[in-house]
C-alpha cells in the first residue's frame, strides 16, 4: 500500500471512530438526562400551579386590605367625632364649673 493510501485509510478511520464516539455518547447523554428533563418538566408545571395560587391568594389579601382599610378609614371618622363630642362636653362642663363658681362666690357675698 502506497503512503497517500495509507494516509486517506488512517483519515477515513479515524473520522469514523470519531463519528462512533460521538453518536455513543449522543445516546449515553439522551439516555441519562431524559428522565431527569422529564423530572423538571413535572417540578416546573407543579411550581407554574403554586405560583398561580399564590397569585390568587395575593388578590384575595389585596380585597382583604382594601376592606379593612375602609374599616380604619370608617374608625378614624368615628373618633375625631367622638373627640369633638367630648371637646364640647368639655366645654359646657367648664362653662358650668365657672357658672358654679361664681355662684358660690355670690352665695358668700
């Protein structure tokens, strides 16, 4: 066999083991990380539902906060009523105290 042959035998043996090689290990890899892809698929599409009901549960807390900020809204109305009720109770209380006053110092007139 003459050098150029030998040379083109070795390059065309040597493409081929490493088409081999590479094909095998195209299998080996398929075949080890499917079943873990397929297991991440699933974990993803369980975390995708959680998310979606954690989404919902944001949305019900949400109607809950605006709820109970009208509450607080409702109660802060009804205490600066009630304080201007009693700053005028107050008033009249004070007014009567004077009133009283003067008419103790009438009496010991």
């Amino acid at each position: 066999m003459s050098v150029p042959a030998a040379v083109v035998l070795i390059i065309a043996l040597l493409l081929v083991a490493g088409l081999i090689g590479y094909f095998t290990a195209w299998y080996y890899a398929k075949s080890v990380y499917t079943p873990v892809i397929k297991k991440l698929e699933e974990e993803k599409v369980q975390l995708n539902r959680e998310i979606e009901g954690l989404k919902e549960n944001v949305a019900k807390l949400k109607v809950k906060i605006a709820d109970l900020e009208k509450k607080v809204d409702d109660l802060d109305k009804d205490v600066s009523e009630r304080e201007r009720e009693i700053s005028k109770k107050v008033d009249i209380i004070t007014g009567l105290e004077n009133e009283l006053k003067e008419l103790k110092k009438k009496l010991k007139v």
